[in-house]
C-alpha cells in the first residue's frame, strides 16, 4: 500500500521547521526559475490529424510554480501548468491524447467521469501498465457526452494527484445554451510542509484566500504564524495510508498538513478575477480537484445549479442566500444573471478546516475594479439535490442486481474499507451486460466519502429511505456524509473492471476501493509485473 505517514513523523517535521522558522523574507529571485511560468487557464489547442481528430499533447513534468508572488513549490504538471491546460472540444468529436511521461516515475491519466472504453480508463494494474518514464500513451475517446469532466493521474493518486496531476475536460454540446463568460473554478488545497526552502513567516496565512477584501467586509480575523502548522516534509513522509498513529485521526492530520487555499492553482492574492458586465449571463463550472469538502457561497446574486458532474438538472430552480457543498471529483456548473453591479468576493472553504483554507473568487464588474471586495451574510441555508428540481418519470428498468456496500473503519481511520475489506484484498461486485444494478451505501465512519464509479454514470434514487423528489439526479462521484445511506442505480452497458472507490485518495490508499466486474471479462493488456503499477 506504499509508505506511510505516522503522527510521530508528522510532529517531528512541524517541530523542526517551527524551530527553525525565520521571519527574513526570501529572494525568490534565486530559486532556480529557469522559464518564465506559463499562463494557467489557457485552453490547450488541438492538432486535427487526416482523419478530422483532434489530437492534444500532454507532457507530464516537474514545474517550479508560483502560487502568488510569495509563494513557490515544486509541482508535478501536464505541460508545464497547474491545473493542466483546459481540453475543451465539441460534442461528436474523436479526441486523441497523447501523455508523454517526462517524470522520473510512473504515471497514468484517467479522464473521470466519462464513460471511456475500459481499455482507456487509465487505471495502472487494471486497464494498462503504468507510463513509464520516457515512454508515451494515447488515450482515444469519442466525445459524445457533453458535460464538464476532468483529468488527472491515477497512479498512486494520492502523491500525484496531490502534487498538481489533474486538468478540465469540457464536451460542449452541439445544441447548447449561450453565455457571455464560461470559467472553470477549479478547487484544490496545497501543504506548505513540502516547501522546504520556502520562509512563511513573513505570510499572512489569514488573509491569503481574501483578495482586497478588508477585515470589516469579512468577519474573519487574521490567522498569525503560530496558529498556521508548517513542515519540511519530504515525499518519504507525505504519504499518507497510516494516518492514526499517537490518536490523532486522518481529518486532524489532514487539518494540521493542508494550509493554502488553491484556486485555478493560484491563492491569494492572485487568484484571477472573473470579469463581467452588468447584464451578463455567467456560467461558472466548479471542480474540486482536491480532498476536502468545500462550501460555496455566491454572494447577493440569484443562481441556478444547471448541472451534477456535467448531467443536466430538470428545471432547476433559481436560489439566493444559499450554499452548496462540493466534495472532491465533483462538479457543479452554475448559472449566474449578473445584476447588481460591484466587486463581489465568492467564498470558497474546506467546510472542516476553514482556519486555514479559505479563499475567494473575485467576480468584478465593469467599472468597480478598485473596490473592495464584499462577501456573504451570515444568515445562510444549505442546498438539498435531493429536493432541488422538477421530478419527472424515469425508467430505471427491473432490477437484476442488488449489492450492499459498506463504508467502514476497523481502527478508527487508519484504515478505510468496503464490507469489511480492503484493496488490494477487495470486495468484487460480478454483473453482466445489461443487468440493472442497485446499490445501498452506507457510511459507518465519521468523515465524508465522495464514492466514484469508473465507466458508468448511476441515477441516485433515494436518501436515507425516502425517495428523491426533486429533479433525477446523474452522477459518476456521489458523497456520502457519516450515517448517510443512499440508493443508486445503473444499467451494465460498458463492459470492462471498473473501479468503485473513495475518491479522497488517502482513503482509497488505505483501502477504500472495490471494483465492478463484467462477467467473463478480460482486459486487452497483458500486465508487466516489472511495472510498478499503483491504481490506488
């Protein structure tokens, strides 16, 4: 299952790096930046080969990438940028992605939430060898299933992923609504324990998420540098599958480690303002990209949730003064009338560790680009999916199969597992084509679990024993909260092993993973047992 994180190693690093703290300020200037740094929310652009494909090349690669104007890290990135380049292409397109592996370690990509052939699901061990170094894969996908996905490596996902492995991959459909801006927010949080080289004394981590925004505005008081925890741990220490060593529990450790905010792989204050006019209609796709649940508040304005990870909402409503939570690999595209014109600040925290990750997106109108930023009120109320919409009537078929899954803990976090078992020791469930398949979910343990099924999207159907009353919901990665129990269900109609597991990967490294096997399946690979293939 890979190294280990104990608590013992953990306190000696912030004891270390503590002591040793300096409140002089850094020359970044001789920190070995030997390219300017690419702009991060670029589109990639497509080659279109002779046979009308579009052909998009990743490099996956070590990057010195500058958070803010303060703050530097070695990021592992596709083409030099965190997140990757954004692949935007049209509904009917063929896509070709070549991943060339210029790391010094293995690697793979998973396009999640599009349901790929098996045989391009990325999943080392499972559907491929690994990438090895030096080498190059291309992935094939058929575009026909609009929606906003994302990518990101699947091998050893909780060191890769962690360090900046991950992209936007949109599917514009061909009969779609307009917008006069379409932006991606993607969510992720960072640890400063890797910044070894790095001095945060000087760092007000208080109002590193807060943009202008002045105290008053806010509410919050600054952080000061003893209530922010800071390492120098190398990789060695930073995985994370035995996280309970001493009693603290994988949430306080995940607290302790993660301490800047990342949006669009930035953090305060340079996250990029979204610029519109008075009048304007907003599209904003949220991706959490990272491993906390986050909240989302939309300050004095009214919108719609148009879209679960990229499936349409039935008649969705229009919503003010609420929240919604976003748990990691999910999606939430949102639809904004922009009309009440000033500089207003999207809050945006870990819902467990606001202290330290908390930040917010400017939205600045024309003309009130030197204002300060103002923010929620506090008198808030949280969004419901399983209420929100218009009902309708669907078919989901006559059940064929129905299994149990368990989310559970036999040590109280150390380790995580399904009915009792964990990876690579796993629980299998066997079904075949075209079997309509159920599954009850249980949480058991005391933090969030956003479960994710690899190659099918599955329809949520029930809360808790009562049955969805809003509109039908679509999903490939569902959270479900401690004591939650949800019914989903999918039709069998992608033969392949896919994957069905904890998507904050510290879990799934400590062995929250299943797998939903077709019957008689065999993969087209043959697997090298000299790769070192890591699929959690």
């Amino acid at each position: 299952m890979g190294r280990k994180l104990t608590v013992t190693s953990l306190a000696a690093a912030l004891a270390i790096v503590i002591a040793g703290c300096s409140n002089e300020s850094v020359d970044h200037s001789t920190m070995g930046h030997d390219e300017p740094q690419e702009e991060n929310e670029q589109t990639i652009q497509a080659e279109v080969n002779e046979e009308g494909e579009k052909v998009f090349n990743l490099t996956v690669e070590e990057t010195h990438w500058m958070f803010n104007d303060e703050v530097m890290d070695d990021a592992w990135t596709y083409n030099g940028s965190l997140p990757g380049e954004e692949i935007r292409v049209q509904e009917g397109d063929k896509v070709l992605v070549n991943v060339e592996n210029a790391l010094d370690e293995p690697t793979a990509l998973h396009l999640h939430g599009f349901p790929v052939p098996n045989e391009m699901d990325g999943v080392p061990g499972i559907t491929q060898n690994a990438i090895m170094p030096g080498e190059t894969f291309t992935y094939e996908y058929q575009a026909d299933i609009p929606g906003t996905y994302w990518y990101h490596s699947h091998q050893d996902g909780a060191k890769q992923v962690d360090k900046g492995l991950y992209g936007v991959f949109i599917v514009e459909p061909n009969d779609g609504e307009t917008y006069d801006v379409d932006e991606v927010v993607v969510i992720d949080e960072w640890s400063s324990m890797g910044m070894g080289e790095m001095d945060h004394g000087s760092m007000d981590h208080g109002s590193m998420g807060h943009g202008n925004m002045n105290d008053e505005e806010m509410g919050h008081g600054n952080m000061n540098d003893e209530e922010v925890d800071h390492g120098n741990m190398n990789d060695e220490e930073m995985d994370h599958g035995n996280m309970n060593d001493g009693g603290m529990t994988h949430a306080e450790m995940m607290n302790q480690m993660y301490d800047t905010p990342l949006i669009n792989g930035k953090t305060a204050p340079q996250i990029e303002a979204v610029q519109v006019e008075e009048g304007d209609k907003v599209k904003l796709r949220f991706v959490n990209a990272g491993l906390f649940t986050q909240v989302v508040s939309i300050p004095n304005h009214s919108f719609k949730i148009t879209h679960y990870d990229g499936q349409p909402v039935n008649e969705p409503e229009t919503m003010t003064d609420t929240s919604f939570r976003i748990a990691p690999a999910e999606r939430y595209d949102i639809e904004i009338e922009m009309d009440n014109p000033g500089a207003w600040g999207i809050q945006i925290f870990a819902e467990e560790n606001q202290k330290r990750l908390e930040a917010f997106v400017p939205v600045i109108y024309e003309g009130y680009e030197e204002r300060d930023l103002q923010s929620f009120g506090t008198s808030i109320s949280f969004f419901d999916m399983t209420s929100y919409g218009e009902s309708k009537e669907v078919d989901y078929g006559t059940v064929t199969k129905e299994y149990d899954m368990t989310l559970g803990t036999n040590d109280n976090g150390e380790t995580f597992t399904i009915n009792d078992k964990q990876f690579p020791d796993h629980e299998s469930y066997e079904v075949e084509e075209g079997d309509v398949v159920k599954f009850t979910i249980v949480n058991d343990t005391e933090v969030d679990h956003p479960m994710h099924l690899h190659g099918e999207f599955f329809s949520v159907i029930s809360k808790d024993g009562s049955p969805i009353s809003g509109s039908p919901i679509l999903k490939d990665t569902l959270n479900v909260r401690p004591g939650e129990e949800y019914e989903i269900i999918f039709e069998a109609k992608n033969p392949g092993i896919w994957m069905f597991h904890c998507h904050e990967f510290h879990h799934a490294n400590a062995g929250m993973m299943a797998e939903v096997r077709y019957k008689g399946y065999e993969p087209e690979f043959t697997l090298d047992p000299s790769i070192p293939n890591k699929p959690e």
